[in-house]
C-alpha cells in the first residue's frame, strides 16, 4: 500500500482494511491508512466490519481452562519453584484475550464504532471453581457495576474485586456483597488505567484481603472490552 490512488492497491482500500485489522501493514503503509481513515466513513465501516468477522472465527471454539495444578506442574517444570504471588495466577488465562481486547480499546478510542452511550463490559470466567460474573462499567460516570452470574459461592469467605493493570500489582475495588454483586465509583485517575488492565475476583477471610492484595484462590478474571 505505498500509492496515493486505490488504482495501485490490489483489492482496493477495502482489502487494505483487512490487512490492516489483521496487523500486516509495514508502519509507513499504517500511517498512510490511518491517514485516510481519518477522513473516509467508508474506510471506518470497512474496518468495524472485518474486525466484526476476524473476530467471529473464534466463535465455534469451545472454550476450556487448563486445571490450575496442570499450569503449576508445567510451571515448575519449566522454571522450577517460583512460588508467584497468588494474583499472578492469571496470567496463563489471560494471554490469548489480551489480543482481542486491545483490538477493541483501539476501535473503542479512534470513534471508528459510534454508539450514543458507550459501554465496557467484561465477563469474568472461572478461574478456581466454578463463579462467573458480568461486570458493566460507565464511561461517563465511572461505575462499575458486578453482577454474580453462575458458580457455587464460598462458604465463610468473602469476595473482593480487583483491577489488575498490566504489569502492576492488583488494586482493590472493594469487598462484594454476599450474593456476589458489587458496584463502586471509580475516580477519574483509577479510571483511565482500566485500558488493558484485568478484572479479578478472588475470595478472601471476612472483611478483605488483610495484606491489601488478594490472598486466596483468584476465582474469576476477565478483560474489560467497550462496545
């Protein structure tokens, strides 16, 4: 994609939005892509559209978690006795949607996707167990808003919420309530590093996690996607 006229791109500027979704450009021909982009509603709809059907491929995939012991054995193996924290548990979960999410964060700040209200959502899957939660944020208002969706809660164990931004240590969002639902208001600051950061539940003795991050088993996580 090095001319200035769709005449020298094979497929047209549509097959460029593919390549360009995909990843494929070399920096000059994204800059030159994204240039125009700016400009054309066409192109816009063009890459809303093949992110919409690269992402559907993976529709048909059931998804399934290792078993934790199965990880740490692997683990161990590999690295010997690394004793991680219990938060860093996530991370062999977590890897394959980090792809998909930054994807949307991208699509979700350009305005290629305009909706009147925009939404986060993210859907918090098993980790230890069997808990699942849906968890709806307000960009406008800053409210995160959890609500318990399946799973076997914990008995003599409370759970708290945690936003975990890549790279970082876990930052508590508060201790939920018994039936496993949870809103709190987040600050402007704690706001802007939920892109590409991860949501957790884990559950811990009454009144929290004493050390202020989690102490026992991370029993749900998920990545906050806008739509």
């Amino acid at each position: 994609m090095t001319g200035k006229d769709e005449t020298v791109l094979p497929g047209g500027w549509e097959a460029v939005a593919a390549e360009y979704v995909l990843g494929l450009l070399d920096p000059a021909e994204q800059a030159a892509f994204e240039a125009r982009l700016a400009r054309d509603p066409g192109l816009r709809q063009d890459v809303a559209a093949w992110s919409e059907y690269f992402a559907s491929f993976t529709d048909a995939i059931p998804e399934l978690t290792p078993p934790p012991a199965l990880i740490r054995r692997i683990e161990a193996e590999a690295y010997g006795d690394t004793r991680l924290p219990v938060w860093r548990q996530l991370l062999p979960y977590l890897g394959g949607a980090m792809a998909g999410a930054a994807l949307s964060w991208a699509v979700f700040v350009s305005g290629v996707l305009e909706t009147p209200r925009p939404e986060i959502l993210a859907s918090l899957e098993p980790v230890s167990g069997t808990l699942a939660f849906d968890v709806r944020i307000d960009p406008p208002t800053h409210t995160v808003a959890v609500d318990y969706r399946a799973g076997d809660l914990p008995e003599g164990r409370v759970l708290q919420l945690w936003l975990i931004p890549d790279g970082e240590q876990p930052i508590s969002l508060g201790v939920m309530s018994p039936g496993g639902d949870h809103i709190v208001v987040l600050s402007d600051e704690m706001a802007a590093r939920v892109p590409g950061s991860t949501l957790a539940v884990s559950d811990e003795p009454e009144g929290g996690s004493p050390t202020g991050l989690p102490t026992g088993a991370v029993q749900a996580a998920g990545i906050p996607i806008p739509l």
